[in-house]
C-alpha cells in the first residue's frame, strides 16, 4: 500500500466513523433509554478521534 493509499484509506474511515457517530447520536437522543446507542456512539467517537489522528500523521509524513 503506497502513502497516497492509505491516506486515502484513512479519510474513507474517517467519513464513516463521523456518519456512524452521527447515527448514534440521532438514535440515542430518540431513545435515550436504550444505553445501546450511547455506547456505540461513544465507540465511534474514539474510533473516528483515532483515525483523525492517523491520518494526522500520514500527511505529515506526505508532507517531509
């Protein structure tokens, strides 16, 4: 996989993380006693905030 791959790669997961906690986030406030949602929001939350730092770092990397 080359650096321009998986910049790419990291910008697709990113994207889907974001739509994922946006889902959740609607979901949990429509049915806020179904902690179900909560946490899957919040685990999309971290998995995006993770990916936005990799993808941090790979264009850093691009960019030296």
């Amino acid at each position: 996989m080359t650096k321009d791959q998986l910049i790419e790669n990291l910008k697709i997961s990113v994207m889907y993380s974001r739509e994922q906690e946006a889902l959740y986030l609607e979901k949990r406030t429509d049915h806020p006693e179904m902690t179900v949602w909560s946490d899957m929001h919040e685990w999309y939350q971290g998995r995006a905030a993770a990916f936005d730092s990799a993808l941090e770092m790979a264009q850093r990397l691009e960019d030296a």
